[in-house]
C-alpha cells in the first residue's frame, strides 16, 4: 500500500511540475490573490476525477470514439491561441501592477477559464488518462489501484495549493508594471508554443500518433 501511494505521489507530481497554460493561469491568479481557493480546489478535484477515470481503465475511451484527440487538440490549440493573444494585449497595453488589482474577473469568469485550460488541454488526458492510468496497472489489487490515486491525488492538490499561495512570494517583485508586462508577455509566448505544438503534432498525425509534451 505503501508502495502504490508512493508511486502515484510520484508520477502524478512528475508530469504536474512542468510550466504549461493551466499552471501559468493558477500563479498569475496566485500573484494577484483573487479566488485563488476555489480556483485550487477546482483544479485539483478535475485532476481527482480524470486521475480516477484512469485508474478505472477509462483510457481506452479514446480507441472508442477514435476521433476524440483530434477534437480535443483543435479546441485546446484554438483556446491556447485566443488566451496567449490577450495576454499579449495585455503586456503590449501596460499600466497593470499587483496594486491595481490585476485579474478583475469575478469567481464564475475565472473558473469558466480553469475549465477551459483543464477540459480542453489534451495534455491533461494524456497525463491522467494515459500515463498515470498506465502505470497504475502496475498494481492489480483494488485496494493497491486506490491507495495509488491517493497518493497522485494528493501529489494535485499539494501542488496547485502551493503554487496558488505561493506565488505571494513573488508580490514584492510584481509590484512594478513592467514586471507584469514581462509575465504577461511570458505567458503568451507559452500558450502560442503549446498551441504551435499541439497544431504541429496533430499536422504529423499521419506519420504516426500525436506526440503531445506533458505541459500543464
């Protein structure tokens, strides 16, 4: 038990750790501290649920409806684009600082967004349908498989809470607006390689499957 708790701690905290459009979204909203619980716990109990569709043998979902990645990578490249595009206008306009109160969406807006940079990221049914549901076949007792989905359970919430409430170490360096003009533009550059990947990938499909880099 020890074992499979571990593993699952392990694998999920080891594909979670890369910088991709959900996480950016979770420390910028970290860094101006608005709805940074809720949005957390959003993002934590959509990894709960997909990490356990995995570990149930969901991932063959994919075989069924076979057309089902090429939907989802064109919705998520498309939504990548879209966000990148306004986080460019934002770094271009300027004037934003963390005392002007950043990210003024109120609580629906900004977990709409979570949504969209969770249920329509292929990555994330790559990592928790694919990988970390792979690996958990390593472990055949029922009581094994669950105590592995606790252990990459808690791995998500471990880490969206501490980089949520962490980013407030940051506050005394994002002060200053060209500091948010930098993040922001940092941002956009991220969305538009991941969108430019997922795109790339799916353009190559034909040689072989989609290669999708496990970016959050």
């Amino acid at each position: 038990m020890v074992l499979a708790l571990s593993s699952g701690f392990a694998t999920s905290l080891s594909l979670i750790l890369a910088i991709g459009a959900q996480n950016a979204f979770v420390l910028r909203q970290g860094l101006v501290g608005r709805h940074v619980f809720a949005l957390c716990l959003f993002c934590a109990l959509s990894d709960a649920v997909l990490i356990g569709a995995g570990v149930a043998g969901f991932a063959s979902v994919s075989r069924i409806f076979p057309m089902l990645p090429r939907v989802l990578t064109l919705a998520g490249a498309g939504f990548l684009l879209v966000y990148g595009a306004v986080r460019l206008l934002g770094a271009l306009r300027g004037g934003a600082a963390l005392e002007a109160g950043g990210e003024g969406k109120g609580m629906r807006a900004t977990l709409l967004a979570a949504a969209a940079f969770t249920w329509l990221n292929p990555h994330v049914y790559l990592d928790t349908l694919g990988l970390v549901g792979a690996v958990s076949t390593g472990f055949v007792q029922t009581d094994a498989k669950w105590a592995f989905w606790g252990g990459a359970v808690g791995a998500s919430f471990l880490f969206f809470f501490s980089l949520g409430y962490g980013a407030k170490l940051l506050a005394p360096v994002m002060r200053a607006p060209r500091a948010w003009q930098l993040l922001d533009l940092t941002i956009a550059v991220v969305m538009w390689t991941l969108a430019a990947g997922l795109l790339s990938g799916l353009a190559g499909q034909a040689q072989g499957p989609i290669n999708l880099l496990n970016l959050r």
